[in-house]
C-alpha cells in the first residue's frame, strides 16, 4: 500500500467501519449476511435514488437482451415451414448485418445456433403433446423430411 493509500485508508476505516484492502485484483464489497437481514434504521433519499437508477438501468439492459433474443426466436418460429432458416435470412429481416446479429447474440451468451435448435426441441415437444404426427412436425420444423430412424427394422 502506498502512503497515499495509507492517508485515505483510515477516512475509509472510519465512514465503512470495515477494512479497506487497495490494489486488489477486484474490486468488490464483501458483507455478512447478518448485515443484509438486518432492519434499515434511517432512510436515505440519495442512496435510494442512486439506487432506483441501478435498479433500473440493470432492468432496461435485461429486456433489451430478452426484446433480441425474443425477436430472432419469433422470426424462427414464423419462417421454420418455410425451410431456409438462416443468420442472414434473420440478419436482413432485422435490418442488420449478420456479423452485428452474431456479436449481439454472443454477447447476450447465445449463438443463432444454439436458439435454432432450441425452438426447434420446444416445439417439437408441443407438436407431439398435441399429437400431431411425425411428418407433421417435421415439416413444421422446417425440415423438409424425417430423419432416418436410428433403429433397425
């Protein structure tokens, strides 16, 4: 800890009540749980507002995530009779460009792939709870027919 540190170290002992370690390779708070069950006595109007702006910051960026990955399934779903179902075909249907369309959906910890083949499981799971045949769903996943069976005859 350099003296500068050192200065500002106990300003922070003293408003924190708690140990301040600098140059740490994270930054982070670390509580007891105690300290979070614990009845609020006074209430602060800043810390209130800085924390409703938080709050809802973190809720925009989370439907902005969901609106995405909401949108490209929906597109899935509607285009998947239609065979052909691919990145560009979507990408030019949200009016971006495909490599935007992936690096969004990377960013959001999901391939164009992997919701793909998702929809596909859930819907194949509700056409056949529906009872509707083979054939049928295949064709309503896009495909254009049933895979060959993996049992022998």
């Amino acid at each position: 800890m350099n003296i500068w540190n050192l200065d500002y170290a106990n300003e922070y002992d003293k408003v924190f009540r708690a140990p301040i370690l600098f140059q740490q390779p994270e930054n982070m708070i670390i509580c007891q749980k105690k300290h979070f069950l614990a009845p609020i006595i006074s209430r602060d109007p800043n810390l209130q507002a800085a924390l409703k702006n938080y709050a809802e910051r973190s809720l925009e960026e989370q439907s902005n995530i969901e609106s995405l990955q909401v949108k490209v399934r929906k597109y899935i779903i509607n285009r998947l009779p239609d065979g052909g179902i691919n990145m560009k075909s979507i990408s030019k249907a949200m009016n971006m460009d495909s490599s935007t369309l992936y690096r969004q959906l990377k960013k959001e910890g999901v391939t164009f792939r992997d919701l793909l083949h998702k929809t596909r499981q859930e819907l194949a799971k509700s056409y056949l709870l529906q009872g509707l045949t083979s054939s049928q769903v295949t064709y309503l996943l896009g495909f254009s027919e049933p895979a060959p069976s993996a049992c022998p005859r």
